[in-house]
C-alpha cells in the first residue's frame, strides 16, 4: 500500500481468478478509500441513466446462426490502419491512481498485454509521457477536456503528438460536471494531484473538488472547435459524447474522424436515454463514413457483441477495469480484458460469427423486456 495525503493506494500485482466483471466492484470497494470509489462508481443524480445503460442491452437480442462451420472465432479488428487484437479498448476515465498507485500506467501495460487500445485522460493521474512510455510499443489515445485557456489546449496537443498519440478524443457532454451525489455525501476532493495539470497552468486538481476542477474547462464546445484541433494536430478527432443522429452529422461535417457514442457512464445527464438505445440510429446516419466507438454500461462479452452488430467499430469500458486495477494492478487490468474477450469468443461462437466483420453483419432482434 502506498499513502499520499493521507490517501491509501493499493500496490496489488496479481492476476484475478474472474467469475463475471459486475462481481468485481464489491471486490473493489473493500480495498479503494470511500471517497475515492464514490467518484469511480458515481453517477448523476438518482443514477437512472448509469442503471439503465446496462440494461438496455435487453432491448436487442442476438439470432444464433446455426450450421455455420466455424471454430476458434477471431477477435482481431482495426482502426485508423491500427491493429488490435481485440475490438474491446479502453475509455478514458480520470484519477485512475484513486484505484492504485500506478494509475494509467499499470493500465496502459495491462491493455498493451492483451493487444488493445488504451486512451487516457486529461484528468490522468500520470502524465501523456509516463502513460505511453509504460508500453512504449502499444497504440494510444489522447483524450481532451477542452480549456477555456486555448494555450493550456496546445500544449496538451502537443505533448500527446510527442507521445505518439494516434488520434485525439474531444469529449464534448461535460461541459459542466454532473450532479454526483456520492461526491457530495462523500466530500470527496481529489487527494493526488492530476500530472497534466500540474505540468501547465491550472494548478494540480489536489484538494480540489470535481466541479473546481470543470470550473477551468470550456463551456462552450462547437463545430469550430473540432475543426481547430484537427488542423492543430494533423491527427483524427474523435468526438465523444454523441447521442443523436444529427450531432453525429454535424460532427462528421466539422471535420470529426471517428464518432463516440456514450453518455460518459451516466455520470453527465441523468434522464437521458442508454447509450445503447440511440446506437443504431446514430450508425445509420454514419452509414460507414467513419469509425464509431461505443461506452456506457458494458459488462460482459455479449454486450461487446451486440454494440458491434448495432454499428459499433470499437467498444469501450472503464469502470470494470479500473476496478481490476485496483484488485491486480497491470496484471489485474490484463485479466479484465482477458474475461471480457473470453465470454465475447463464446458469444461469437455461439452466434455463428467467426471475424468482428461477421459479427458487424449479425442480425439482431428487439423486444423489451420487463425488469
């Protein structure tokens, strides 16, 4: 265990034995400080939106395709021309050494063992360098809390491009924080200072609450914006926090590369639809033109697999992991994936689906079921 202000970090090095990955939150929560796993596991006001973002993958069911002649299915995907050998990826999520003493680095070698992708914060515990250089050889990227202060935005950009970023996620749903009532019971300030913060000009988010630390991002996120960090960075943007065919549109027209559907966990807007349900709209006004990442309440293999056959390229998940790295650390973050990947190559087997493109193609049928 590692102390700083008064905060205990765990220091676990180990692979988990994992039964299901919603298991692993009580698992969790015996060993990450209260105020800390308040802030992880939190969502907005009642949490109906974080409840319902899991559920709604009841909405759609999967067709098996028997008679199919397949075995040993292949997870392996791409994007951006990037090999991966599993389309599940890492989202970005802040403060991760809230879970463990190593934060995103333990994170980022634990997603590199398993081939995937792995995205950090801007809010990071670690900085874009000690992230990418933990595994110097796996593919990353950078996610961006847009600034009011466009100086503070540019040296961001540019220490992510000298990373070796492959693209740039702007997350555009958290203009302000949401209303996160565990923060609030808790009176939970951050006890470890943010390395990106502390680098430039905004102090270094310790002691701060979450709303402190919004007070300093841009309110105000338009079309314009994406233009900027495109020409800025010569690298794809990724514009998160899209639920709506026409944002998507709208995006796409300002120069968005990649389209991220997610309601950011149910920790924004509560009241606002699962990110599931408003997938295969979105995917339909893409129609393919460019990449779709899909988060918000995956927890198990078949989840992955129904994002994708509603029009997901890649899917996304944090909570989960964030949680097998305070358990395991970088070890615990490989077997995360690893559970995950395992349930989803029994899905597609069982689906008749032998490549990610197959399951792409996977027919799906609707009915909602009751609670």
């Amino acid at each position: 265990m590692t102390v700083i202000n008064g905060y205990e970090q765990s220091d676990r090095e180990q692979k988990l034995d994992i039964l299901n990955l919603p298991s692993l939150e009580e698992q969790a929560k015996a060993i990450i400080p209260t105020g800390g796993f308040g802030y992880i596991v939190g969502g907005a006001e009642d949490n109906w939106t974080l409840r319902q973002n899991t559920k709604a993958f009841a909405h759609a069911q999967i067709v098996p395709k028997a008679l199919s002649n397949i075995e040993n299915p292949d997870l392996s995907t791409s994007i951006f021309g990037i090999p991966l050998k599993t389309p599940v990826m890492m989202a970005p999520a802040a403060a991760q050494g809230l879970a463990h003493s190593q934060g995103e680095k333990d994170t980022a070698k634990g997603v590199a063992a398993v081939g995937g992708l792995m995205s950090q914060s801007t809010y990071s515990s670690t900085s874009i360098a000690d992230t990418q250089a933990a595994a110097p050889d796996a593919p990353q990227f950078f996610q961006l809390y847009m600034s009011k202060d466009w100086t503070f935005n540019e040296s961001l950009l540019d220490e992510a491009k000298k990373a070796g970023a492959k693209a740039i996620i702007l997350t555009v749903d958290a203009t302000v924080d949401g209303y996160r009532e565990a923060d609030i019971i808790n009176n939970f300030q951050f006890p470890i200072p943010m390395a990106n913060l502390t680098k430039f000009s905004e102090g270094d988010g310790k002691g701060k609450g979450i709303g402190e630390i919004y007070a300093s991002a841009a309110q105000k996120i338009s079309e314009a914006d994406v233009r900027r960090i495109a020409e800025y960075t010569d690298l794809p943007v990724i514009v998160k926090g899209i639920e709506s065919p026409e944002d998507a549109l709208r995006a796409i027209g300002a120069g968005a590369a990649g389209i991220y559907v997610s309601n950011h966990g149910g920790r924004e807007l509560n009241g606002g639809p699962a990110a599931f349900d408003v997938l295969p709209a979105i995917a339909k006004a893409v129609n393919h033109q460019v990449p779709i990442i899909f988060d918000s309440g995956v927890r198990r293999g078949s989840h992955v697999f129904k994002a994708l056959a509603a029009g997901a390229d890649l899917v996304a998940f944090a909570r989960p992991v964030i949680y097998g790295l305070a358990l395991g650390g970088a070890l615990g973050v490989q077997s995360v994936f690893e559970e995950i990947d395992h349930e989803l190559a029994i899905t597609m087997q069982l689906a008749g689906t032998q490549t990610i493109a197959d399951v792409k193609h996977a027919p799906l049928t609707h009915f909602n079921y009751e609670d």
